[in-house]
C-alpha cells in the first residue's frame, strides 16, 4: 500500500477517534464511512460476525460494542435520533477482520486497530507484514487448489512435487528449490515460500493460478503437460520481473513468517486488554450527542 494512500486513511481514522476515561473508541456509523460500506444494513452484517468472534474469544461483547441513540443535525436547527454503536479499538479490529483485505480501506484498517499506537511509520511496518501473511495465505491456497486439480488427473503427490520444483527452477532462474534453500539459509524441513518476500510469493502464487486455470480450461492431464505448463506460466512470470529490475533469486531473505504468525496471535490476544472497556453501565442504551 502506497504510503500517500496510508496518510491519506490515516488522518481519516484519526479524525474520527473518541475518548472516554482514557478508553478510545468509534462510532460504528462513522466506521462505515471508513471502511466503504454505503448501506448500514450491510455494515450490520459485519457487526454481527464481530460480536460472535468477540464472543468466541471469551471477551465480554459489552465491554466493547455499546449500543446508543445517537442525535444528529437536521435542516433547520433540528435533531434526530438514530441507532448507533461504540466500537473499543478491538471491536473495530474484529470488524476489520471480517471485511475483504483487498479493499485498501480494510486492509488499512486491519493494521491500525492492531497495533495500539498512533504512529504512522509503525502502522505502515504492520501493514506491509498483514501483506506478506495474505500473499503467503493466498500461495497455500492456490498451491492446495493444484494439488487437487492434478490429482483428479493422474498425478500423484510426488508428482506434485516434482512440478512444483520445476515451476521454481523456473522462476528463480536455474535454481532449485534446495539451491534457494542453501542460497537464503532456510532450514531443511521447512518451506521455502516462508522465507520469501512478498513480491516472490506474489508471483510463485500468479504462476499457480495461471497454472490451475489453464489445466482446467485445456484439461491437461498427467504429469509432463502439466508440467510443462506450470514451468512456463513461471517463466513469463519470472520474465516480467526481470524486466522491472527484479531478479527472485538475488533478493535477500525475509524474517520467517512462522514467527510473524506468532507475533500476530500475541497480538490478537492482548488487544482486548490492552483497548480497556466503554466505560457505559451495562443493560443501559445511552444518548449520545454528534
């Protein structure tokens, strides 16, 4: 994500932010706004899935998400009243998570509610981490999809493993997935992809969805056909790269992304704690004003 489009979402959520006793909070009608969804009807349906992972993580829903009337200016000095809800940071991140990352808004939002600061250099670091897990993410998929797809074909699993090889040693221009191992000091045992920064995942997983789509659109079967497709749909990929200046097997290895798992879910789990309670007695539907 561009850093003018992160300073730009940035000042909108911070333009937004409350404090109550030291808690911050979000009106979740502000929120909406923030996140792109025009009907409110809608946004409700993301609310709900929040409230049941809040629920399922063992967190007071009340302590988070606080039903009020909310009074609003009308034409001609008049106020109306509507229903809103007062998000803790964690509730804001729960919604966040249930939206769709490739929305730049989502995606953003993600990363803010994260972390419990407001510095944007710092929001920008996890967001590029929150990318690095989604592209590894979407690879597994992908890389799942081909095994299946294969198998109905007549490829076994060490088949598979023989054209996910060729499609690196493709990629990484003559490099075997043991050499990139040896070359980037990944251990034996674990996946190379893990290692990799976002841009080589990103293109090991477009060569595997071109793969997928082509072997079902020209029903490829066995092993050398499919092979031979996977290891061009990598090269023309790798193609593309070099030609932007990019060479998969120079770049520098990544921190593992095993141990970024685990720094998120330590996150996740203190986020609650850490966003504190609405301080608003409970059972109780407060007014509130704009």
């Amino acid at each position: 994500m561009r850093s003018e489009i992160v300073q730009r979402l940035h000042k909108n959520f911070e333009d937004y932010v409350h404090e109550r006793d030291g808690v911050e909070f979000w009106f979740a009608r502000d929120l909406q706004d923030l996140l792109g969804y025009k009907e409110w009807r809608n946004f409700l349906k993301v609310i709900e899935k929040a409230r049941e992972s809040c629920k399922n993580s063992n967190h007071p829903i009340l302590d988070h998400f606080v039903d009020v009337n909310k009074s609003i200016p009308v034409p001609k000095g008049g106020k109306r009243e509507i229903d809103d809800i007062m998000l803790t940071r964690y509730a804001c991140y729960l919604i966040a998570q249930n939206g769709n990352p490739r929305k730049e808004e989502i995606a953003f939002a993600q990363s803010y509610f994260a972390v419990q600061t407001r510095k944007q250099e710092i929001i920008e670091e996890q967001i590029r981490l929150g990318e690095r897990l989604q592209a590894r993410k979407q690879l597994r998929d992908s890389e799942t999809e081909l095994s299946r797809i294969i198998y109905e074909r007549g490829v076994d699993s060490e088949g598979f493993a023989n054209i996910r090889s060729k499609g690196d040693k493709a990629l990484f221009g003559g490099f075997t997935t043991k050499d990139m191992k040896m070359r980037l000091d990944v251990p034996e045992k674990r996946p190379l992809a893990d290692f990799l920064p976002t841009v080589t995942i990103t293109a090991k997983n477009l060569a595997t969805e071109i793969t997928n789509f082509n072997v079902e659109k020209r029903d490829l079967r066995g092993e050398a056909p499919i092979t031979d497709e996977h290891v061009q749909n990598n090269t023309d990929v790798r193609d593309l790269l070099v030609k932007r200046g990019i060479k998969p097997e120079a770049l520098p290895p990544e921190e593992d992304l095993q141990k970024l798992e685990r720094r998120v879910k330590s996150t996740e789990k203190h986020l609650a704690k850490r966003s504190g309670r609405i301080p608003i007695e409970v059972g109780k539907k407060e007014d509130v004003d704009e």
